[in-house]
C-alpha cells in the first residue's frame, strides 16, 4: 500500500506498467495494481491511516503474486543491481509510507 498523489495517477500508472515487464521476466506470475476508489475513514484504523495519506492523495493497494518465497526473494536481489530501475526516474510517491510485505496463501480459488 502507498499514497499517491492524485494530480500524479498518469505517472504511476507509468510506472506500474514500465515496472510490470520486469517483475515478470524475475518469475512474477500475477501484479495487480489497485488505486482507491472507494476507502471509507474508520472508527480505529483505515488504508488512509495506515499510508499516512493526505487530502490531495490516493491509496493504491498492490500485489504480486510469485511461484514461491525463493523466486521472490532471488528476483529481489537481481532487481537491487538492475539498471533499469534507475532509468525510470523519481518515484511519484513516497516511499517511506510505503507498506510491504510477503504472506503465505491459505486459502485460494484460483486451482
């Protein structure tokens, strides 16, 4: 998850489709990118909260799905060290906001 800002949709969808070839020549199988449509604040916690985000930004909530904790974690060393990563320019969010992770599946409906 990551606040975006609006004004600043185009360029992360850009980037979102520049980035897209990369992660699937290191073994993505799936990327999904999702920008808030709708993201009601709550009572205790929201997507807004937790990004931090402000008035004039969007949540955009994000996965990619890999084969296997290995594949994920050998794509992410190689990435670290591929140049085209810099020739993409700045990043149209903040990054320190950003949140990430990995999961493991426990349960699914796609096989």
């Amino acid at each position: 998850m990551i606040p975006v800002p609006k004004a600043k949709k185009d360029a992360y969808k850009k980037l979102a489709e520049l980035s897209a070839p990369i992660f699937q020549e290191y073994g993505a199988l799936r990327i999904m990118e999702n920008w808030s449509e709708t993201t009601p604040d709550g009572k205790t916690t929201d997507f807004k909260r937790a990004v931090k985000a402000e008035d004039d930004e969007a949540v955009v909530f994000s996965w990619i799905e890999w084969a296997d904790k290995a594949t994920c974690d050998a794509a992410a060393e190689k990435m670290q060290n591929d140049p085209r990563w810099a020739d993409m320019g700045d990043m149209p969010f903040d990054g320190k906001r950003m949140i990430y992770a990995g999961f493991d599946p426990i349960f699914s409906t796609d096989k």
